[in-house]
C-alpha cells in the first residue's frame, strides 16, 4: 500500500509516513530552500508540499512553515544559550543573515489567507455584555504566533529537530548529540511519549526539548475542523507533559505536514508553544541514502537554519548514519547548537 496515506500516523508499525510526499524529487531543490527558508511560502504549492514536508502528494498547498516572521536573532546570552563551537571559523558560506523570509502567506490557503504576522494595530473586539463564553483566547503566555524556522540566538547557530518520534532511533540519536555536545529539539507524538516516557525524560535530562506534534499525525492537518485541530494539539502536548514528569516544558508545536494555519498557529500559542517550521528540509524521511541527507544540509543550511529529520516514523538507520557525520561537520563549519526561537 501507499506509503503516503491520510490515515492516522502510525510509527511503531515502520510503516508510516512522516509527513511530506514523496513526488517532489523532481522539483527545483533551490526552490524548495528558498520556498523554505522562506517558510515555505505561497508559491510554493509544489515545493513546499515536499519541503514543508506535507504527506500527501495531492495534498494542498499549506500556508507551511511560512513566514518565520522571526525577529533578527538575538544575541546570545539568554536562556537558550547555544551549544557547542561558537567560534565562527571557516565559515563555508558567506554569512548572510539568516533567512528572513517576506511574510507573506500563501494566498491559497483555504483556512488562512491571512498573515501569520499579527495585527497588533487592531484593537481587541470588545466581548458583548453578554453571557456567552467568549471565544477562544488569544495567547496569555506571550508566545508569538508566526511559524519560526530560525535559531534563537542567530549567527553562526543551528537548531536540530527531530520529528515523529520518539522512536526506536532516538536513543542512537541522543548517543550521538551527547558524543557531539550537541542539543536538539523533538517534535513529538504524544502517544508515542506517553509509550515511552522514559526516553522523554532521558532527552529532558541531557538537556534537549519538547516540541507537540499532534496525537495522530492527520494530514492534511489545516482540513480538520478547528476543534479537531485544538485537540489534536492539546491532548499531544499534555501527554508529553505527562512523560516527561513535572515542570515539563513544551515550547513549539509542529503541524504534522507543515500545516499550519492562523487558527492553529494561535491555538498552539494559547497553550504556550510556539509554532515550529524549518529552513532545512533533509527529506531523510524518503531514505534517500545518507550523502543525499548530507548534501541537503550542506546545500540549504544558513547560519540561523532550523534542520528537519526524523527520529520516528519509520526506518532512521540512514538519518542515523547521516547525523553521524552531520555532527562532525557542523562542528568543523562553526556552527554552534541551539534551539528554535520562541
Ligand atoms: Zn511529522
């Protein structure tokens, strides 16, 4: 059967399908970061499907993870302090700032034809004097709404994210980030956290984070109804609270495909987590051999970038054996490690 179905997200069977199709190979790689790094922009209707990493080749254009809409990297210092080198030696890439993408959103979305970027400028509705409950609240944590795909500290950083997981490679992954000094961040599956809440705490422990990635991995996710959507999210990130005990932070939320719209980027926010996009799309997903992993990174990658792979869904041996070298490499350009921005 069809790697790439709508049907729910089913990682322990191998046979899932992480979230992207699998028909895009044929498209303008340098169309795809650009569309990425632009946060998947609009026009990418076909690249972004395969870089957004949307699962169904018939699946819609996404507003993806589109307009980051980051603000320019801070410096370091905060919290979120990067890893790992810092030291920008032998830059391999002139060191444009990183990708800023125009946010503008895809204009066919169907759900969300606006800008992520909020409008601070529009008042806020004033509720009627009645009794009704009010609608769902805006964000009370802060949280900024607009898909990132930038580190939070910018220069030469990196953040490593690893979704659909946990699963039966992220203990080889975590292996391999501690051999390296490196921090990564896990989209997960809240079913699968909560099947392995000890491995949730292992990557709480060395000082890695949570990102949601819904319950069951429905795609295409911006199609559910909103209520479907805010407890696809809702209940992913309690579980993942659950398994990594009290205290647990859930910073971001990935829609499973890069499906993300205004509604869910503003229901994510509201339970605190950002919304998590990339610049770099591995496709290791696809299994494309470990060198095709690696030439993506090395091909897309800016100082800043947000790296996609997978610990989960599936077979990872070559996403494995590809972050083997990744590491060294990463190292051997400078790049120090860090999370995304919040
Ligand atoms: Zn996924």
């Amino acid at each position: 059967m069809p790697e790439h179905t709508s049907q729910p997200y089913r990682s322990p069977s191998g046979r899932s399908r992480p979230d992207r199709s699998r028909s895009d190979r044929s498209r303008s790689k340098r169309v795809v970061r650009r569309g990425l790094a632009a946060g998947c922009a609009a026009m990418l209707a076909s690249a972004v499907l395969a870089g957004c990493g949307t699962a169904q080749g018939a699946l819609q254009p996404q507003p993806g993870p589109s307009s980051p809409a980051s603000p320019a990297p801070t410096t370091p210092g905060a919290p979120a302090g990067p890893t790992g080198p810092v030291s920008p030696a032998t830059p391999a890439t002139p060191t444009p700032t990183p990708t800023q993408p125009k946010s503008s959103q895809p204009s066919q979305s169907p759900q969300s034809p606006r800008p992520a970027t909020p409008k601070p400028s529009t008042p806020a509705p004033q509720p009627p004097p009645s009794t009704t409950p009010p609608p769902p609240a805006p964000p009370a944590s802060g949280v900024a709404t607009s898909v990132v795909s930038s580190t939070a500290h910018g220069g030469r950083t990196v953040a490593l994210t690893f979704d659909d997981g946990p699963g039966t490679a992220t203990g080889q992954i975590l292996d391999l980030l501690a051999q390296y000094g490196a921090k990564a961040t896990f989209c997960q599956i809240g079913p699968q956290a909560a099947a392995d809440p000890a491995v949730v705490r292992r990557i709480l422990a060395a000082g890695h984070r949570l990102c949601d990635h819904s319950v069951h991995h429905p795609q295409p996710f911006a199609a559910l109804s909103h209520d479907r959507q805010v407890s696809e999210i809702s209940t992913a990130r309690d579980m993942i609270v659950r398994a990594g005990g009290p205290g647990t932070k859930v910073a971001w939320f990935r829609a499973p495909g890069g499906g993300f719209t205004a509604s869910n980027q503003q229901v994510a926010a509201s339970y605190g987590m950002r919304p998590l996009g990339w610049s770099v799309d591995t496709r290791d997903w696809a299994k494309p051999g470990v060198p095709a992993i690696l030439a993506a990174v090395q091909r897309e990658l800016r100082p800043g970038g947000v790296i996609l792979m997978h610990d989960g869904g599936g077979d990872r041996s070559q996403t494995v054996a590809a972050l083997r070298q990744l590491l060294p490499w990463l190292a051997s350009q400078g790049y120090a490690f860090d999370f995304p921005a919040v």
